[in-house]
C-alpha cells in the first residue's frame, strides 16, 4: 500500500494542493518499508489526483481538500483522509 501525505517539511499541509510536495510511505503488514518525498510538481485543477494515481498512491493524508479534488480522487480509487494535523510521518 502507497500512502500519500501532503506536507510542508515534516508536518502535514493545510491543503494538499498548495503543500510543498508528498511525503510517500510504502507499507507492509502494517509498517512503513520505504519512505520518499515527491516535490508538487504544480497546482492545476484536477492534475494532482492523476499525478498520485499515477505514482501508484492507494491513500492520500492531507489537512483539508475541496469537494471536486475528493471526488477526482476517489474516481482514481484513492482514499482520501482530510483533518490531519501534525509530523507527516505519525
């Protein structure tokens, strides 16, 4: 599983689409295996739902997000978890 965290430095973005980049986490039976950062490659409406698609992303953390990014997300079959606060990697 592929977890996605939008992320200003080490804490969680307000909004996914503004953050500097995502935090992403490779999981196995429940614990992290590998751990990269991708740098935003750009705010356009509807890109960066495809962009995670496409990196193989299966959940996206983010503190908020707009109604037509969770609904581009979830066409994509990513799980979209808003309210986040806090270190990316917690």
């Amino acid at each position: 599983m592929k977890i996605a965290v939008a992320s200003e430095g080490t804490l969680v973005a307000e909004h996914f689409g503004h953050c500097e980049g995502f935090t992403i986490f490779d999981a196995q039976d429940k614990k992290i295996v590998n751990k990269q950062f991708v740098a935003n490659p750009g705010h356009r409406p509807g890109f960066l739902p495809v962009f995670l698609h496409e990196q193989g992303t299966n959940v996206i953390i983010s503190g908020g997000m707009g109604p037509g990014a969770i609904e581009i997300f979830n066409e994509n079959d990513i799980e979209v978890i808003t309210g986040a606060t806090g270190d990316a990697e917690t």
